[in-house]
C-alpha cells in the first residue's frame, strides 16, 4: 500500500518529491541521524539554539576536521543551517519540528529498549 493509498502514511513531501523519490530523501534524513555524534549535535542545537563551531567541537569532543564532517552531514540532509559570523560557523536547526523528530525517537528508544537505553547510560 503506497502513501497515496493510505492517508496515515502520506507526507506533506509527496507533495514535493515524485514517487520513490521520498523514501530516498526520507531515507538521506534519517541516515543523517544514524550517528551518536550527530544526534548528540542536534539535541545540543536543540538546547541552546544556536552554536558556533567551536562549541560544536567541544560537544563532540572531536578534533575540528571530524566534528565539520558530522555537520556537514546535517547540512546535506536539511536538519541544520549553516551561516558565517566573522571567521566563525555558526550552526542551527533549521526546523524547530525535528524536535518532534529526535524526543519521538527517544521516547519510542525508552518505551521499546530500555534495557539497552539503560546500558548505554552506563556506559555513556
């Protein structure tokens, strides 16, 4: 069943994007979140709004190069906005609905592998 058969799972992005075309781009978004470092980007983005490059390294932990790649990624799939201040990056989630996108994840994460998410923050 196609998402123009099922209206529970049609997407405003069948109105943009031709056929297939929206599981590749819906596919380019979420491969987009498939790294902690990425998702550990978007929720600090998330908090505070708006960080420069520098703060974003400092969130990851990473040398300069890798954390630029991971925002790079964000970049490509549309989640965050890159602009210039000065010498500066300065980077924000570009729609305040991925909230929605990452707390949903979270919840359904907490609901379905606690034990897992309970793991992890030991680890973590």
């Amino acid at each position: 069943m196609t998402s123009t058969e099922n209206p529970r799972l049609r997407v405003p992005l069948d109105d943009v994007v031709r056929g297939g075309e929206v599981d590749a781009v819906l596919a380019r978004l979420f491969g987009a979140l498939a790294d902690p470092t990425r998702v550990r980007l978007m929720r600090a983005l998330l908090e505070h709004g708006e960080l420069n490059s520098m703060e974003c390294r400092r969130i990851t932990g990473l040398s300069q190069g890798r954390t630029s790649v991971h925002l790079s990624c964000l970049v490509d799939a549309g989640l965050i906005h890159a602009g210039r201040d000065g010498r500066q990056r300065r980077y924000r989630v570009r729609d305040p609905e991925v909230a929605l996108l990452v707390d949903g994840a979270a919840a359904i994460a907490a609901r379905h592998f606690g034990q897992i998410v309970a793991s992890l923050m030991e680890v973590g």
